[in-house]
C-alpha cells in the first residue's frame, strides 16, 4: 500500500470516529479524532484506562494551536520553535476537544509533530489527533510494531502500514507544563 493510500484509509476510518494504530514521532500510538467524544471514550476502554487521566493530542501545525487553547504563552512558541526533537506542553484553556482528554485542570498536552504521516493525516483530516501509547495502561510503551500487543492490534479499527518495518527505537517526548500566569514545570525530561 503506498503512502497516500494509507493516509487516505486512516483518515476515512478517523473521520468516521474510528480507532487507529500508528506510529507517531516517538513511538507507536493509538488514535483517533480528539474532537469525538464517542472515539476518545473507546481509547480509554481499550486501553483499561482511568478517564480521569488525561491525553495528549498532535498538530501538524503550530499555528493551529489557538484553535484549542485559549492563549499561547509567548515562551511557548520560543520552546516550539528551537525544539529539534519531539516536545510535548501541557496548556491551561484547552478549547473545542472532548472533554474527557482534558487533565482535571482543563488543560491539554500538545505535541507539534514532525512524522509525515501523522503530519499528512492531520491535514487531510482537518483534526487533532488523539496520540495515548498503544498498549493496556500500566504495559510497557511500545517503541517499535512488534512490541504491539496482539489485544491492541485485533480491537482497533485500522492499523497504518507506515513503518511497521522500523526497529528504530524512539522515545516518549519530553513534556513541560505551563500554569496560569506563565509559569511552567518539567514533567518528564
């Protein structure tokens, strides 16, 4: 399957409030339109996870980002535009999302995505992507395709061809938060 066919399918299957697997800039993720409340509820039940924890979802774009927060700090776009590799930040007033990838604050964790896939996909989509790792909470995180269990791979509704072949082992982001008022913490480094 080439490479446009495959985002068109999971693009057909995203828009229709399906779950997909894919990869992501860092490692395989589980997906699905972060504006469907219906689609992210089915995450949580496939991965066995509390819907009191929160989601992170990918932008193709930054300049999307004022469409689901409600104000960017300035340092934000300083740490988004020097960052050379993936980095995910958590912003207060997050806005038009489902409400359960919220944290319990009402704030969301955006990652800007370098993967042509996921970049593609969120452009011909038109949406934010849910990205939770593809496994049952408390597993490992898988890095590679095969260390996908077989219960993710049967449950979800499209699993992308796009490097299942690649033994490149990438790592989760590192994740910073910013609070209200401009101040920010480092979650994971």
């Amino acid at each position: 399957m080439s490479f446009q066919d495959d985002v068109i399918k999971a693009g057909g299957i995203v828009k229709k409030g399906g779950i997909i697997l894919y990869p992501t800039d860092t490692i395989w993720g589980i997906g699905c339109d972060a504006t469907n409340i219906k689609a992210v509820q089915r995450i949580y039940e496939i991965k066995k996870r509390e819907d009191s924890k929160s989601m992170l979802i990918l932008l193709d774009d930054a300049g999307k980002l004022s469409r689901y927060v409600r104000e960017v700090p300035e340092i934000a776009w300083q740490l988004i535009e020097v960052s050379d590799a993936p980095l995910t930040i958590i912003y207060p007033g997050a806005k038009n999302l489902a409400s359960s990838i919220l944290g319990e604050d009402g704030s969301i964790g955006i990652r800007i995505t370098s993967d042509p896939f996921c970049r593609e996909l969120i452009k011909k989509t038109g949406v934010p992507l849910v990205s939770s790792s593809a496994n049952i909470s408390g597993a490992p995180s898988p890095a590679i395709f095969d260390e996908i269990s077989c219960e993710i791979r049967e449950i979800v509704d499209y699993i992308v061809n796009w490097r299942q072949d690649d033994q490149i082992r990438y790592k989760p982001s590192p994740i910073i938060k910013f609070e209200n008022g401009g101040t920010f913490r480092i979650i994971r480094k």
